[in-house]
C-alpha cells in the first residue's frame, strides 16, 4: 500500500467521518483526480510574479473604530424587541 494511502486513510481516520469502506476508495479515488488536475497548474513557475489580492483595482477603506457610550433610550428605539437591557432576538433553531 501506497504512503499516500496509509497518509489518506490516517487521516480518514483522525477526522472521524465515519465513511463506509467504499466511500472511502470513491473519496480516494476523486481526491486522486483532483491532485492529477491540479499537478500541471502547480508546476508553473510564478518566481516573481506578484500575487493578486482582489480581482479588481479597488481599495479597502477602513475607518477606526472605537467605543462609546450610546443613549439607552435610542439603544431602545433601533432594537426590534429590548427588555430589561438586553436585545432579544427571535430563535433561529427550534
């Protein structure tokens, strides 16, 4: 057996999938394929070529945040539901 195998099945095993024997060949067998796709694409020599951050020209603009001390009333006013000091928010999970 392969050291890529053994490596592959170690990690199966670490993450705790839980994968049938078979789903675990087909998963193998497609993570296979994805290293054979991507082998040409890694090969390209990028020495000196600057890596590109954003697909587009634009600039982040970041303001600096700091604190403070709101009006409880306006707090109150902007919150759909406020009791007691605290925002309360619809259940997501039931």
């Amino acid at each position: 057996m392969s050291d890529v195998k053994v490596g592959f099945e170690k990690a199966v095993k670490t993450a705790k999938l839980g994968l049938p024997e078979d789903e675990q060949d087909r998963l193998y067998q497609q993570l296979g394929a994805l290293l054979n796709w991507l082998e040409p694409l890694l090969a390209v020599d990028t020495t000196g070529v600057e890596p590109i951050l954003l697909g587009h020209n634009s600039v982040n603009v970041l303001r600096e945040d700091f604190a403070h001390k709101g009006v409880m009333a306006e707090l109150q006013e902007a919150a759909p539901e406020f009791d007691q000091g605290f925002y309360m928010v619809p259940p997501i999970i039931e």
